[in-house]
C-alpha cells in the first residue's frame, strides 16, 4: 500500500534565503511534487490507482475508514485564521513610535509621577493603538461573515464489512479519506483529488484552479484506461477531478488519491498561512519612523547638553530634554495614520469594498501596476453567442435557427453553449418552434464524438420558408421527412460532411472547399472564440429510432461563435485606471488566443503574449524585463503567477493583484495589495487585504482615489509636524544658548504639542488637490528629511524674531520676567505652527487657489482660540503662564504674515526645485 507522507518545510525550502523566498521555494516544491505524483497516477490505469491507496471499485468499509481518517487527518487544508482579538490588540500598539512613547512616558513617571505629560503620553498611546484595533477587528468579522458554504457533504461508497454490499451514503465533506469511491453529479463539488473511474458526459469547472472560463471535458473512463492524453500538469489531465473545482455537467465516479494538504488545492494553500510578506506600507512607515526617531536621538541629547552646561540645573536640563522629545516625536503619527485608513475603510464600505488590512488602503494609492484576471474582471463570466456564420465567415440567420433547433429540443443537460444559443433567440420563437415542429429523436452528446444530434419532423398544419425546407433538406410540408440537426466540434462534424451550403445551393464539399471552410473556424479561434459546426441531413425514410451510423453524409450550414463578452464598461475603467498613472497586466490561466482577444477588445496593447511555461526557463533577471514590457500573461500556473508579481515589485512597483480562485492566492498574499470578491473561494479571499463586493474595475478606480487621498493626508500630519518640530527645536537651541532661563516651561512644551495635535485629528477628513490624485503616490524618507530641513527652519527665523521683541520691546529679559517671554512664544509657537498647516497642505495658494475642507478650518479656528485664551484663563498659573499685552498682538499678526509670505515664496521655489511637494 502506497501511504501519503506529509512533507515538512525543512525538506522543501533550503535556510540562508529571505523569509519571502523561502515560502515562495516552499510553494514551488509543494506543487511540484504534488503535481508529480499526480500526474504519474493519471498515466497509470484506474486499477493501479486503486492499488495505490489499498481500495476497491466497491469503495472502503466503515471500519476502515475511520482508520483512516484517524491516520490522514480531516480532509481540510491549512487556512488563514484571524488571531485571537487580544493578540490583536497587542500588535495594534507594536509601532516604534508608540515605543517611544511608552518609554518617554515611563522616564517622566519616574522623575516624577504627579506629572501631567504621563497622562497625555497614554491618552495619546491609548487612542492611537485602540482605534487601529478596532477597525482590523472590526474589518475581519466583516470579511468572515462574506464566507458561504456551499455544501457540506458528498456521496461516498461505503460497506458495513468485507463482504457486504457496497451502498451510497452522504459524508462530511472533511471526513473523506484516501481510498473512498466518490460518486459526481452536476452541481457537486470534488470534495479531494480523484482518479476517475467511470465518467459520462462529464464537464469540470477548474476556472479557480486553472483561469479557464469554459468548463473542460473529462474522459469516459474504465479503469483500465490511461485517459486519452498524457500531461505534467495534473489540472490538465483528463482523467483527475481536483479538489476545488465543480461539476456542471455529467456523472462520475472516482477514488480518493489525496485528501487535505497532500491534494493540488492543499499544495499551494500549505504554504500561505503564517507571517505574511513585507507590504510597502509596512516598508515605507518604517522608514519614515526610523529617519524621526534617528532625528530626535541626536537633537534632544545637543538640548540637553547646551542646556545643563549653560544653565547649570541638570535636573531641569534632563527634564527639558524629555519635553523636547515629546516636542520632536509625531507622537499622533500613530493615531493620524489609523484614524486616516479608518476612515478611508468606512469611505470605501460604501462603495461595497470591505478592507482587511488597513494598511492595503495606502498600498492600493500607491499601486502602479494592477495584475487581474480576465474572467469576471474584464469579461462578464458567462458565455454569450458573439456571431452565426455561413461557410463563408458571412452572419447568416439559417444557421443560428439550425443552431436554436438543435438546442431546444435536446433532452439533455444543456451546456453553457446550448443555453447561450437559446438566449439569443429569445422566448417568442419558443413557442414557435414547438408548433412548427415535433422531436422524434436525439443522439446524445458523449465526449469521443464531441457532438449532438436531434431528429425532426415538420407538423404538418404549417407550412412555409424555414429550417428543413431549405437546401440540404428537401423537406415540405406534410412530406413525411426528418430533418437531423448536428452540433459540435468542428473537426468531428467536418469528418461527417459531404456537401454544403453555399448561398442556397446545396454542393459537394472537395477538398479546396473543406480547407477553406476550416480556415474560416480557425480564423474565428485565434480570434479567441470558441467554434461549432452546424450540419443537418435529410432522412428520406422516416423512423422512430436513430443511431451514431446515421450522422454520416452531413451537409455543413455554418458555425456557431461563442465567448466571454467583456464587460460594458471595462474599456473604461482600465482608461480611468490608465489616467491615474496605473498599469494593468493580464496574467490568466486561459489560453492566450482568447486572452489576446478580450484584452484588445477592452483596449490593452496585447503585443506579444507570454506564457507560463516559458517563464519557468528565465532566471529573475530576466522574468524582472519581460514582465516589465509584457501586457498579457497566459496559460499561468499558480506558482508564476506569484513569480511575475515579485518581479514586478523588484522592478520598484507597488503591484497589486485581482484575483478570486484558488490559483490567485500565492499572488494575492505576495502582491502589496490582494484584492479579491466576495464570490471567491475561501483561500482567495484569506489571502487578499481589500474583498469588493462587486467584481467591478469602477469600484476599484475609486479605491485608488480614496488610497491617495488617505496616503496625502497621512504625509501631511508628517511633513507639516516634522519640519515644525524640526524649526522649534532649532528655535530652543538658540534660546538656550543665549538666553540665562528656560525659553518655555517643559509643561508648556506639552500642552503646546497636545493643542496641536488635537487640531490635526481633522487632517483625515481633509480634501486632496485633484493634481495630487493622478500619479501613484508613494513613501520617500529622504524627501521627508530634505522638507524638513528646508521649511523647517523658516518658522525659527520668526521664533527668533518673537524673541527679540519680547527680550527688547516687552522687556521680558530677565528671570522675573521669563513667563512674559515664555507666554509670548508658545502663543506664536502654537499659532504659527497651526496656521501653517493650510500652507504646507497645498502646493497652490491657500484660501485662494486651494481651501481646506471644513473641519481642519473648524480645528484650526479652534486651536487658535486656544492658543489666545490659556495666558488668560484660570489655567494660566498652574501652566506658568501670565497674561500677554495688547501691544503684543500687532506684533503677533506682523510675525504671523511675514511667516506666511516667506513661507509662500519657498514653496514656490521647492516645488521647482525638486518638482513634488507633499
């Protein structure tokens, strides 16, 4: 007995690589392997599959069962599950800055705990990490609530014992083990991998495995038979049923070869749970926190040290160095980035899209390159008939009305084809059809002659023009003839012809003519469509039983042409998407005749095709430049798919991936944003950050907006806080220098900081510049630190100007004095700092060319009233403040506009300069 060894990771993925390229190894070898195997079961007879997992056609008895699944485990794959919300909660506040924080927190605890800067440290570290959590969590029940199951069980062959009679029972689904006789119908789901044993007029769904829109035939098996093809790829054989894919038509029996992790489906899902790859969110909030924290770790140590040797209190010196590192720290960079993507998620979970991750939201802003399938994205996932043509290549209405007839009278399943040629017609005609004519017989579809055929007879009250009373028919009203429609596969019905018609004529089909008639079906191929003949026969001795043997001496009518029409509005949402600076890339599992076709009917620059076997010969050089220059990906496996993703992100693009089958989840989890719909199969949906409720290119363009609009307001808060940081800690180390006091208490640096932040909590509800919106937006530390030194100190030229007119026009020069000149700068500090915010948020002119939304005007108002009132309010003594006279006011204003002005004009030059601002 061949026993299923489960594999470990260790074997598959070789140490010394990247946690990504150990996975991404680890996938590979899964698949292959797999794959392996199964193949070679497919190339072998049903017998020697049987023998392989010790079975019998009869399938297993109880006993032997529950030995089995006691042994093999349930049949399930591994699967993402959201962690438990405490651990949640606890990655919600892992973020460097909230490190900070904490620790700043902790030392002013210690110094001394009645300080009031601890409070506002927590509350700050509390809002900051709570908001994310609930929002995630919030997000994953959502998501959790999108999965449907869809059935439960399967029909399985049991026996009580050895030698009883096998029957039919109904299993769980996770209860099937290696061994078990699997019984299909229409409708099913394949609960594991099967070698089929029997099969009739079977037709698979593998599009979640494969991409293929259109169901794919299976063999008529015995279990002697190797099936009618040998193939690598278990998705191609045509004698596998997968786990994962459904069946639409036909009947089958099969044995359990795989169940769980060891199937196809478990391979590729086996390597997706666990700590998912570095997104560029994450990369980018990294860098950014580490170039501010590296900044504050060499400022605050200079305040300190001028202040101790300067002043000589180190005591105060060390607690003025802990202000100014809350002062330096965007300490609600936490905060304003969560309360950004949360309210980007409820914007989005309007438009139906429910996310994740919040972090996706910037990623999807970011995005320049979107790889999709084609299936349901571009194309309306269901197959329509596009033309009904004469030999020719001529649209002709005889052959779509052979065609209907031929469809509407067969008693069988009908197939997606036969459906789509009914609804062409419509329902009128129906009614029609049945009083025109009557069914005598039909010769069933079956998969070696890959076609179908109906005898009619004319009624006889009717008389006139139609289907069998044109050429190839002879038949009339009341003549006693049967008219045979056939329908299939071009080449088979070719086989079966002796004549044609051609513009009404009946005549003999040479050899000149049945090439150019097969030139007209291939054309219509590499057209992308999918093409059956149609032929009828007149049957000039009526009788009420017919055979294989009569569909022969066939005169051919035409062809029918069927597709997967793209979506109305795809052309225009790729241009919308194309206008936004994003890339779209095609990578299917379909073949690429119909690839190229719907792309260029969307309107992408097809150019030339890759395909997925010819990736796996190119090293990462060399995928990286042709998935750079390549629009159009076909016949893809899972595994190149994720590969093709990754060469894209190595070539310096946020990529994101659309995807809902089983074969999309690698992609999904490897790309920066995942996004699948709600219709996916579970793994997809796991492995995505973003689940549109719509499969619609329009819902994801406004994604895009609402991404940029989040990511703008984001580098907003930190650039404007940044480079005003910077500028006050420039201003504190000349007043340290130069000045015998403190330039501002500790406890004023912190309500100065918390005033402030309070007024950027409306930053998210900020509108955009529509120039902003068009390009991928991305993160740049080092343009952050260049804007910081540039603007940043500008404001001290005016903090340095507040001083000279405390120091010599108030005269507040001594330390009697100092809360005179401490009041007068923390009311220009904080109300420069706040106004400042409608310059650095536009590249334009504000107020004029450009006006903040109205709750950062509210903030900002509110702030400033603030500002104004704590010099005067009850509060004023206990913060050290005193009440400031009216002469400093017009001094206020006079600093506050020339700060304005100059701030303009650099802007203008910046933007120049470097080409970019926010």
């Amino acid at each position: 007995m061949t026993m299923l060894t489960p594999r470990t990771p260790a074997k598959l993925a070789p140490p010394g690589r990247s946690r990504r390229e150990r996975k991404a190894a680890e996938l590979e070898s899964r698949t292959r392997l797999v794959g392996e195997r199964l193949a070679g079961i497919s190339a072998g007879p049903g017998v020697r599959a049987l023998q392989s997992v010790d079975a019998s056609p009869g399938g297993l008895t109880r006993a032997e069962a529950a030995l089995r699944l006691e042994r093999h485990g349930a049949n399930v794959v591994a699967h993402e599950r959201a962690p438990r919300w405490y651990v949640q909660l606890a990655k919600a506040f892992w973020n460097p800055f909230i490190a900070v924080l904490v620790l700043l927190a902790a030392v002013m605890y210690w110094q001394d705990p009645a300080d009031p800067g601890v409070v506002i440290l927590s509350v700050m570290v509390g809002i900051s990490g709570l908001l994310r959590f609930w929002q995630e969590f919030r997000s994953g029940r959502a998501a959790d609530a999108l999965k449907r199951l869809v059935t439960t069980t399967c029909a399985v062959r049991r026996r009580a014992g050895s030698g009883s009679v096998p029957t039919t029972v109904e299993v769980p689904m996770d209860q099937v083990v290696p061994g078990d006789v699997v019984k299909l119908a229409a409708g099913d789901l394949v609960p594991a991998d099967l070698r089929l044993l029997t099969a009739k007029d079977l037709m698979i769904g593998q599009a979640a495995l494969s991409g293929e829109s259109l169901p794919v035939a299976k063999a008529d098996t015995r279990a002697q038979d190797l099936g009618r093809q040998a193939t690598t790829d278990p998705v191609e054989a045509d004698n596998l049923a997968l786990m994962g894919t459904s069946v639409t038509s036909g009947t089958a029996t099969g044995v359990v070869v795989a169940t769980g992790a060891d199937t196809w489906f478990g391979s590729m899902a086996g390597s997706l749970v666990g700590e998912r790859p570095q997104t560029n969110f994450d990369t980018g909030v990294r860098r950014v926190s580490l170039l501010l924290i590296r900044f504050m770790l060499v400022m605050v140590p200079v305040v300190f040290m001028i202040n101790g040797l300067t002043k000589g209190d180190w005591d105060e010196a060390f607690l003025f160095g802990i202000a100014v590192a809350v002062g330096l720290t965007p300490e609600m960079l936490p905060m304003v980035v969560s309360a950004n993507l949360a309210r980007g998620a409820v914007a989005m979970s309007r438009r139906k899209v429910v996310v994740k991750r919040l972090g996706a939201i910037q990623n999807l802003g970011a995005m320049d390159v979107l790889c999709t399938d084609k299936t349901g994205t571009l194309t309306e996932d269901r197959i329509v008939l596009d033309r009904y043509l004469d030999v020719h290549g001529e649209e002709d209405g005889e052959v779509l009305e052979y065609g209907y007839l031929n469809a509407h009278f067969q008693t069988g399943l009908r197939n997606l084809m036969d459906q789509a040629v009914i609804d062409r017609v419509g329902e009128a005609e129906e009614v029609v059809v049945d009083t025109r004519f009557s069914m005598v017989d039909e010769i069933p579809f079956d998969f070696a002659r890959r076609r179908m055929s109906v005898v009619l007879a004319r009624n006889p009250l009717v008389d006139g023009p139609g289907p069998g009373s044109g050429a190839g028919s002879g038949s009339g009203s009341g003549s006693g003839e049967h008219v045979m429609i056939t329908k299939g596969a071009v080449e088979e019905v070719l086989d079966l012809c002796t004549h044609m018609t051609d513009r009404g004529e009946t005549v003999e089909l040479t050899e000149r003519l049945r090439w150019h008639v097969t030139r007209i079906a291939e054309d219509n191929n590499r057209r992308g469509l999918r093409v059956l003949a149609v032929a009828t026969r007149t049957v000039d001795t009526p009788r009420e039983t017919y055979s294989v043997a009569d569909e022969d001496g066939l005169t051919l009518v035409g062809f029918l042409a069927f597709l997967d029409p793209p979506k109305a509005d795809a052309a225009r949402a790729l241009e919308g998407l194309a206008d936004k600076g994003i890339t779209v890339k095609v990578v299917t599992g379909d073949n690429e005749l119909v690839a190229a076709r719907v792309c260029a009917d969307v309107g992408l620059d097809v150019g030339t095709v890759a395909l997925g076997p010819e990736t796996d010969a190119l090293d990462d050089a060399e995928l990286r430049a042709l998935a750079a220059r390549t629009t159009v990906f076909a016949k893809v496996n899972p595994v190149q798919k994720a590969r093709i993703v990754r060469a894209l992100q190595a070539g310096g693009h946020t990529v994101g991936f659309l995807g809902d089958g089983i074969n999309d989840a690698a992609a999904l989890r490897d790309a920066d944003v995942g996004i699948s719909v709600d219709t996916a199969v579970d793994i997809a949906k796991e492995s995505a950050d973003i689940i549109l409720l719509e499969k619609d290119l329009t819902v994801l363009e406004q994604g895009v907006l609402q991404g940029r609009t989040t990511f703008g307001n984001t580098i907003k808060y930190i650039k404007m806080t940044a480079s005003s940081n910077f500028g006050n800690v420039f201003s504190v180390l000349v007043a340290s220098a130069f000045i015998p006091f403190q330039p501002m208490l500790a406890i004023m640096l912190l309500v100065q900081n918390l005033v402030y932040d309070i007024a950027q909590l409306a930053t998210p509800w900020d509108r955009m510049d529509e120039e902003y919106l068009r390009e991928p937006r991305n993160w740049d530390a080092r343009g952050i630190g260049r804007f910081m030194v540039t603007i940043g100190p500008i404001s001290s030229i005016f903090d340095i100007a507040m001083f000279l007119i405390m120091w010599h026009v108030f005269a507040a020069n001594s330390e009697a004095s100092q809360s005179l000149f401490q009041s007068g700068w923390f009311v220009e500090g904080l109300l420069s700092q706040t106004l400042i915010v409608h310059m650095i948020r536009t590249r334009k002119i504000p107020f004029v060319q450009s006006r903040a939304s109205w709750p950062v005007m509210v903030m900002t108002v509110l702030a400033v009233l603030t500002g104004l009132w704590l010099p005067f309010s009850p509060l004023a003594s206990s913060l050290g403040f005193t009440a400031l006279p009216a002469g400093y006011f017009p001094w206020l204003i006079g600093v506050l506009l020339a700060y304005c002005t100059l701030t303009q004009f650099v802007k203008t030059w910046y933007v120049r300069r470097f080409g970019t601002w926010l």
